[in-house]
C-alpha cells in the first residue's frame, strides 16, 4: 500500500511540475522587489553553449567585459542562477560574471547519468570551465551548498585543474559529509536538549526521506513561515525571503527529490584539501540545513594546507549570500580585488 501510494503521488506531483513549468520559468525571472539587487540584471548577458559529456545542456549565462577577470558562480540545491543576482548586478559591471544552471535545475536538461553524484556535477564543472575559459585564464570559483560540494568534489577529483583554472574559491554554506548526522532543520534532533544532557540524532531515514520526498511549496502563509524558520533565518529582510522562496519554488520537485537523496548519501571525504589555492569558507550562524560546523571542518583542513584566506560567520540561516547580500559581497569584492590586483601590475 505505501509503494503504491508513493507511485501515485509521484504521479500526480509529475503532472504538477508540467502543469506549473511555465510558473516556474516567472519565478525565476521575477522583477519589481524593492531591493534593486534582488532584480533580474540589467547588464546584457551572453548565452554559452555547454554540453555536459553525457550531452545534457547546461544553460550559462556571461554578463560584463569578456576580457575582465571571470568569476564562476555555483548555486545549491533547488536554486538556479538567477538566486546570484545580488552578485552579479553588484560585480557584472567590472568582472567577467558567469553562472549556470546545476544539470536538472534551472533550464538545464536533467540527461542521462549513469549515477548522480558529486563527482558527476564535478565533470559538469570542468565541462563549464573548459567552455569559458580560454587557456591560461582562472576564474575564481564560487560554490553555494551544492555548489559549494560541486567545489569540493572538483577538487578532490581533478586537483591539477584547480592550480589550471581557479585563482581563488569561495565556499559558502556548505559541508563535505554526514549532513544528516549534523542538520538541525528539523526540531529536537541534533541539538543539545537541556532534560537529556545530549543531542537525539536524526534518523537516516527520517533525514534521507525528508531529503527525497517531493515536496510542494504553494504561496501561503504557513508554508512561508517554514522556509524562513528553517532555511533562512526570521530576522532575514521579508522581501528576500519572498526571493529565497520564488527561487526554490521554481525547481521541479522531481528534481528536488533526486538530488535531495544525493544529498543524504554524499561522502567527499576530505576533498576540499585539495583546493590549493586561497580559500575563503562562509557559514551561517542560524544555518540549520548546514551547520557551521562542517564549515569548521573544511576551514581546519585548509589552514592545515596553508590555503585558508579567511573563515567567516555571518548572522544569516542557510541561504547567507543573499540574506546578508551587503557582508557576502564584500567579502567576495575582497577576493576579487586580491585576485585582480597582481594581474594589474603585471600587466
């Protein structure tokens, strides 16, 4: 009775997400917030071709100067490109700023992976940078929770291509495993209960299940109230949390269940030594989905290889780049000015 009902519902959620496809696509590109960040970019953008080595197309955007410094943007779990752009209208009009959508999200085609995993989103990444970078040139790469794991997992799997192609890195939000083991999203597990002196771990399948279902976001008010308590934060500005919630209600939840399950099961190990380049890490003080914890973990494993740039922790829940759009921007600003500034006076 429950597989069938588990069939049912997929079936009835399938023909939800075609029924509300070209929803999706307006929320992606909505306009009119208050907060002109928040707002579509008005910088021309360039559209580049880039087929994944299984042919899935990823869709990429460039906006600035093709001869400025680039940056890579990543974005997380049941996002798309359009959540940068606080960052592309703060850096588009001095930086090569480029973005895509993760395969199956956004406007990327979904394909036909053999596995979906890290180290699959790994090869999509080189696919990317093979594709705007000419030889010789590295970006500095920015990864958002998946994104940031997409990172990590580059790294740990083509390390000479992060010395080839990234000058810098910025991981925010992130961590490289046991994420079940660690999240406080939902109440009373993996937090300190004062009666039991100890944390109630999350169940694996109570976390692997909430991971995976496919689930719904309708605009009401409860629901609203959730995604801010849980993902953001409730002292988050209400207009981005509007724009948090458009952005993960434009996913599909097919999608969102397939790589929610990729979440649960994910094990990069220590990967993110392997990024031998200077690294700044960003974790979220109310950050449930991923704990700064893991943060700390990737940062001790950078400053023991002597490639920590900075660690810092922002007063933001999980989507911090854009609930703190002001403190992650300059930070960001801070890297590409670091970046930028040798090239000048070589040049």
């Amino acid at each position: 009775m429950r597989a069938m009902m588990s069939e049912l519902w997929g079936a009835l959620a399938h023909q939800i997400d075609g029924i509300l496809e070209v929803h999706r696509a307006g929320l992606r590109s909505r306009g009119g917030y208050r907060n002109p960040a928040l707002n579509p970019p008005s910088t021309e953008h360039q559209v580049i071709d880039v087929r994944a080595a299984d042919g899935a197309r990823l869709r990429v955007h460039a906006y600035g100067p093709q001869d400025a410094q680039p940056v890579v943007l990543i974005h997380g779990w049941t996002c798309c490109l359009e959540y940068w752009n606080p960052q592309i209208n703060a850096f588009a009009g001095e930086y090569r700023v480029i973005a895509f959508d993760l395969r199956g999200h956004g406007e990327s085609e979904f394909g036909r992976p053999d596995q979906l995993d890290c180290h699959l989103l790994a090869d999509d990444l080189c696919a990317v940078l093979d594709t705007v970078l000419p030889p010789g040139q590295r970006a500095v790469v920015v990864g958002h929770s998946l994104g940031a794991m997409t990172v990590q997992a580059w790294a740990g799997k083509y390390p000479q291509r992060v010395l080839d192609q990234a000058a810098a890195v910025v991981l925010a939000n992130t961590g490289p495993y046991a994420l079940v083991d660690e999240t406080t999203v939902v109440p009373f597990f993996n937090r300190p209960l004062p009666l039991l002196n100890r944390k109630v771990p999350l169940p694996m399948w109570l976390g692997r299940g909430g991971l995976s279902a496919r689930i719904v976001f309708p605009p009401v008010a409860p629901v609203r109230w959730v995604f801010a308590r849980q993902i953001m934060s409730l002292d988050a500005d209400p207009e981005i949390i509007d724009f948090g919630l458009n952005i993960v209600r434009s996913c599909r939840s097919w999608v969102r269940s397939e790589f929610g399950r990729l979440l649960a099961e994910m094990d990069l190990g220590d990967a993110a030594r392997h990024l031998m380049v200077p690294t700044t890490v960003v974790a979220g003080t109310a950050d449930d989905m991923t704990p700064a914890v893991h943060a700390e973990q990737i940062a001790q494993w950078l400053r023991e290889s002597g490639n920590l740039a900075r660690f810092v922790l922002l007063p933001t829940g999980h989507l911090g780049t854009v609930e703190a759009i002001d403190g992650f921007n300059e930070i960001l600003g801070e890297v590409l000015a670091a970046v930028r500034a040798p090239a000048e006076a070589v040049g």
